[in-house]
C-alpha cells in the first residue's frame, strides 16, 4: 500500500516514527509553539476576499502570473498594491 502526504510517498518508517512519538505522549506547551497554517502577512489576520471574475480575465492574471513566476494570489496582490499606490 502506497501512503502519500502533500503529494509526497510516506515511508513505513516515517509512519512508525510518527506512531512511536504519539505513543511517548506529546509536549502540550510544545505543541502549542509550533506554527500551524499559512504564515501571517501582518500583525493582524489576514481577510478573505471572494471576487468574481470572467474567464477571460482569470486568464489573463494566470497569464501575467505565470510570466512573473507568481501564484495567483501573489500577481492579485501585486495588481491591488499597483493600483492602489497609483490612486
């Protein structure tokens, strides 16, 4: 059988690691430092904007993106800081 996590194929041994260190007990203060999500971009958390856009717009900032070597997200955030410095 084959185990994948984010894509990636899990070893037996990674599992027995893993198995092991759940069966020793974790370190609640030391589970609560660990950082789980997205890392912050601010002080505050960051909002979620839902925007509607036509195919043929989301194509062309997949276009633009890709050309920049930028994610979505990076080349709209990058079109937001843009135009809003400009306004």
């Amino acid at each position: 059988m084959t185990r994948k996590m984010s894509g990636r194929e899990v070893s037996e041994a990674e599992v027995d690691a893993w198995v092991a260190e759940a069966e020793a007990g974790y370190d609640v203060e030391d589970l609560r430092k660990r950082v789980i999500g997205r890392p912050a971009r601010g002080a505050e958390p960051s909002q979620v904007i839902p925007v509607r856009l036509t195919t043929d717009e989301l194509a062309a900032v997949m276009a633009r993106a890709e050309r920049e070597h930028l994610n979505r997200s990076e080349a709209i955030r990058a079109a937001l800081a843009e135009w809003s410095h400009v306004a």
